[in-house]
C-alpha cells in the first residue's frame, strides 16, 4: 500500500509541476562564422528572388507560400493599415486581379542576418504593371520589409511592411 501511495504521490507532483520548455539552440551572428553568415545570406536572396518571380506571375496562392499563416503574423499595408495574414492575402489578390501584368524592378536589397533562424531583408524597387483596361501605370517608389524566421528547416516570412509611392499613369 505504501508503494501505491507514494507512486501516485510522485505521478500527482509530476503532473503539477511545470512542463521543461527545451528552447531552440539559437546563434547569434557574433558567434556565426563568415562562411554560416554567407549561407544564409544566399539561401535569403534565392528565396527573395524568386518570391519576385512568383509576384510577377500574379499568383497569389504561391506568393503566400512564403509568409507564415499564423495568427502571429503581421503586415503593414502600403495604406497604413495594419493586417494579419489573411488581410495581407486579400489586398494583394485584389490588386493582382487588376492587373493583366506585373513587372518587378530591383533597385537595392540588403539582408542583414541576426541570428542563424532570423534575418531582416529590406527591398527596394520600380514596378511596372498593365491593367486588364490596358491602362500602364508606374510605382516608382516601392520599399519593404520583411522578417524570416527559420520554421521547420524553412524560412518563412513573419512580419510584412511595404510603402510605396502613388502610382503614375505611363502613356
């Protein structure tokens, strides 16, 4: 009986006591090499490069790809606004659906990686875009934020902030 009773006194602390969080081994980029800091820099820019590639094919489905579909998830808007995820989905696949084409020029990027699962890369760039009323219109000014966090083995965008400029009509 007092087996009983003291394994069941040992199982009720156990169950009361706080679970141990095993935190992920995170490296800051102080203690990163050149070689770890260049790996992720290029694995950013090929990501970087094609979520472009996709956003001038104007398909939202992929483009949303990149970004973390949590409630965590935030955006600010070229308006200002604030949105998560699903509101980022929205704005975005309404103004594709406006457009017959996109095109997405480049202008400076810098990635700056402050840990091996975090980096910050922020964009700037021209856009060019017919629409389906066959109107051309110009951003001249784009600018952009994002923060990849390394999930599961792959980055996904967290955190979203464009601005930009209002567009131009191009005759």
């Amino acid at each position: 009986m007092l087996v009983v009773v003291t394994a069941l006194f040992l199982f009720a602390a156990g169950c009361s006591s706080p679970a141990k969080e095993t935190d992920a081994k995170t490296t800051a980029v102080s203690a990163m090499t050149p070689e770890q800091k260049q790996v992720i820099e290029q694995e950013i820019s090929a990501l970087t490069k094609a979520f472009f590639t996709d956003v001038e094919k104007l398909d939202i489905e992929t483009c949303m790809t990149y970004f973390e579909n949590t409630p965590d998830f935030q955006a600010v808007n070229p308006d200002g606004t604030l949105g998560d995820y699903n509101a980022l989905k929205k704005l975005n696949a309404d103004g594709f659906s406006q457009m017959k084409t996109l095109s997405v020029v480049p202008t400076k990027e810098v990635i700056r990686v402050l840990t091996d699962s975090l980096v910050l890369y922020t964009f700037s760039m021209e856009q060019n875009a017919t629409l389906k009323t066959g109107q051309k219109i110009k951003y001249e000014h784009v600018a952009g934020t994002m923060l990849f966090t390394k999930i599961n083995g792959a980055w996904k965008a967290t955190f979203y902030h464009e601005s930009g400029s209002a567009p131009v009509a191009v005759k």
